[in-house]
C-alpha cells in the first residue's frame, strides 16, 4: 500500500491507495509544517489518521508533500516521525508543497503559482523545477495567500478601516478578544494558518466593494511581484494555479491576466488526487534506501 500526503500549514489531505492506484481511504487534518512544529507534534498529528493506522502495517511507501520541506532538517524530522509510527516502509519521499502543485497540474513546462495558506511560484521545464525567487515565508512575504488576507482583515477590523456592516458580521464570527487574538499568534504553533482561517470571510461577502478591493490589491501584488518574475516564461507556456485561494478568486485572476496579456490553463484547489495519478504511473523502484 501507498499513503500520499499533501500538506499546507492549515491542513493535510491523506489518501491510503494500493498499487493500482485503487483509494482505500481518506481523510484530512490540520496541517503539518516542520519549520513550525515539533516532531512529537508531527507524530501526533499523524496519530490521529485513524484509518491508516489500522492498515500501517500494510504500508510500504509514503509520499509527503508539504509547506516547509524544503530544507534537509525538516526533510529529516517528518521522515524520522513516519519510521516511529510505520514499519515496514521501504520508501518515504519527502518533498515540497511546489513539487507538489507540478506534479499535479502538469508533466510539459508551464509556470506554476499556489495561492493557498502561503503563497509560491516556479516555472516547470518538463524536466526540472527553476525559481527565480524564493519562498519567504509569512513573515516576510506570502502576499495573496490566507495568511496575507487573514492580516489585512485583522488589521481593517481593529484600525476601524473596515465597513461597519461587515466590522459587524466579523465580530459575530470570530469575536473581538485581543488577549486571544494574540495568544493564538504568539504562544500557539502555526501562526500562518491561524492568520490563514480568517480567509474564509473573504469568499462569504464577495461582491461588497470593500471585500472585491481587497482581494484585487492583494492578488495584484502577488502577480506584480511573484508572477510577472515569469513573463518571459509565460511568453511561451501556460500558467497554472494550486490553492482555495486561486480557486475562489479565479475570476479576478483570469482579469488580471488578461489585462497583461495572459491566461491560466486551469485552477486546482487540492491537488491530492492528481498526485495519485502523478505517482502510479511514475512508480518509485522499491529498491531506494530510506
């Protein structure tokens, strides 16, 4: 049996398939980010797939794909929580959440942007993955992501800049309690993602114009910073988008870059089940070494 993870800081899709490719099961939790999490925390999280587990026996490969693997400590600290949990593997493959939105949007080249809880871009030439930035994170960057929006929300709500119609609306769903607003940002794992669950009152209100500015200025600037480091790229090669955030705002994308001359090729709001196929028919030898 395979088990496939794709994770962002806010959530984890899992999918158990045997080696046709056939999904034996499924489920999803909160995300897991090395950069931000402890191991034991990891091993927690990957306790509570229940149904896997009672098959862990069977399991001889993980693919994990996720936010903050980038770095070869945190490759290390989610394949050292799997071998605690897992034992018969013959394979852990442990990769980024990018090499996770190529391999399920694409296999010819093509500029791949993920809008999701954080947000990235790369271009794909068929064989191997070139970024002519890097991700900084939701300290420093992120701009269009969960995160980003979940800020300028917060930041509108208690600056008094956001319309007392939806200040109103805000308040009932996620309160006005400073002591816990910070609590969750600075004593809790996963600041990120709690910034990221504020997004959700983006695409309740679509259609206010305060909402509508927010999700333009914000999208813009990821495409006149992220994306436009592609345009030569995108001269010759689709454009494709990974993330509730792109699935939801494709309108305004799709305005936007046509605006500047381009189109997207598709939207994909989890790529989990395209990585399915991504990984059947690419086969890993079981030879490898974990």
């Amino acid at each position: 049996m395979i088990l496939i993870a794709d994770s962002g800081s806010t959530k984890c899709d899992w999918i158990l398939i045997d080696r046709l490719g056939n999904q034996l099961c499924s489920q999803t939790t909160i995300g897991i980010n090395p950069l931000n999490i402890s191991e034991s925390t990891i091993k927690n999280i990957i306790l509570e797939v229940s149904e896997v587990l009672e098959k862990r026996n069977l399991i001889e490969e993980i693919h994990f794909y996720g936010a903050g693997c980038g770095t070869e400590k945190s490759n290390q600290k989610i394949k050292s929580s799997f071998r605690s949990i897992f034992n018969n593997l013959k394979l852990i493959k442990v990769e980024e959440d990018i090499i996770a939105a190529v391999h399920a949007t694409t296999r010819t080249s093509g500029v791949i942007a993920i809008l999701g809880t954080g947000s990235n871009c790369c271009y794909f030439d068929g064989k191997k993955i070139i970024q002519h930035a890097p991700s900084l994170g939701y300290l420093l960057a992120d701009e269009g992501s969960g995160n980003y929006f979940g800020k300028e929300l917060l930041k509108s709500f208690y600056l008094q800049r956001m319309p007392s119609s939806l200040a109103k609306e805000f308040k009932i769903m996620f309160g006005s309690d400073l002591e816990s607003l910070f609590y969750n940002l600075y004593d809790l794992p996963q600041p990120n993602a709690y910034l990221a669950s504020y997004a959700i009152f983006l695409f309740r209100h679509r259609g206010h114009p305060f909402i509508e500015n927010l999700l333009y200025h914000g999208i813009e600037v990821f495409i006149d910073n992220y994306l436009m480091l592609y345009a030569k790229e995108l001269e010759n090669n689709p454009v494709h988008f990974v993330g509730s955030i792109a699935y939801y705002a494709q309108d305004i994308i799709n305005k936007m870059l046509t605006s500047k001359g381009f189109s997207a090729k598709s939207f994909i709001k989890k790529p989990i089940n395209n990585l399915i196929k991504y990984i059947i028919s690419n086969e890993y030898s079981l030879q490898k070494t974990i």
